[in-house]
C-alpha cells in the first residue's frame, strides 16, 4: 500500500536542504538569486517550504549549489523518512 504524500512537508525539506547548501557556499539569499537567476523573496519562499517549484527551476538551484539534483532530492526524501 502506498504511503501518503505530504506535499507540504516535502517543500519544507527540500527548502531546508537548499538553505542548508546555500550556506555551506557562504552565500546570501540576494547572491544565491542572482546566480539563479530568480527573485530574492522567491529565494526565501522556497527555502521555507511556501512554494511548488518546477524542474527547471529545481534544476538551476541544484546546478548554482554545484550539486547534482538527485542529490538534493535524496537529501530531502532521507529527512522525510525520520
């Protein structure tokens, strides 16, 4: 039987784990935008689970934190599971 989906849950840790990269990389919220090219306060709305994202969006954070999106995505599932 399947498990429930908890969409909310999984934007607040996947949003979790980018803020975490982020700040591994030493960067601001303005910085990390810029290089994403996205807004700021769409930045913060991520990073605090507000919003859905799409791939390609997912894509471009995964490729400005220098990791592969698969790796974000297990990250967040790992934490799903505690």
């Amino acid at each position: 039987m399947k498990k429930h989906v908890n969409i909310k849950k999984i934007r607040q840790e996947f949003g979790m784990v980018v803020r975490r990269e982020r700040h591994k990389l030493n960067l601001s919220q303005e910085d990390f935008a810029d290089i994403v090219n996205i807004h700021r306060t769409y930045v913060s709305s991520i990073e605090l689970g507000k919003v859905d994202i799409g791939i390609g969006v997912a894509f471009k954070i995964a490729n400005a934190l220098n990791l592969p999106l698969s790796k974000i995505v297990k990250e967040t599932e790992s934490h799903l599971s505690d």
